[in-house]
C-alpha cells in the first residue's frame, strides 16, 4: 500500500503550505519536522509537524485497521 519513512527535518526552503516538490508533494502548516510517506507508484507525500512520532503512529494505526 504505501512506504512510511520516519521522522526527517522539514528544510527551510520547503517553507510552510501546500506545494509540489520533485516526485511529491509537501503539506505543512506547523512544524519543522515531518513525516514521508512512499505511495506505491514511488510518488512521495511529506506532511509536517511538531510530532512526528505521534504522526507516524497514528499512521500505522490506521492502517492496521484498514487491513
């Protein structure tokens, strides 16, 4: 279904909104960090946050219960 890849810094030039960058997007209204998600086609979705670890949890969470 998709890749999660953990915590990473959300670098200043990513700045903070919605925009496309190389093979994604970037959604970040708070935060500089950010959790990366890996679609299945290889395109990328990085959300921001001041939690990251939570964020990725919640994802995991959710997923198990879809599955």
């Amino acid at each position: 279904m998709f890749k999660l890849n953990a915590k990473f810094s959300i670098l200043t030039w990513m700045g903070f909104g919605i925009h496309a960058f190389g093979t994604g997007w970037v959604y970040n209204i708070s935060g500089l960090w950010g959790v990366e998600i890996e679609l299945k086609g290889g395109s990328l979705v990085r959300l921001g946050t001041d939690e990251p670890n939570y964020l990725c949890q919640a994802i995991i969470d959710s997923k198990n219960n879809i599955e």
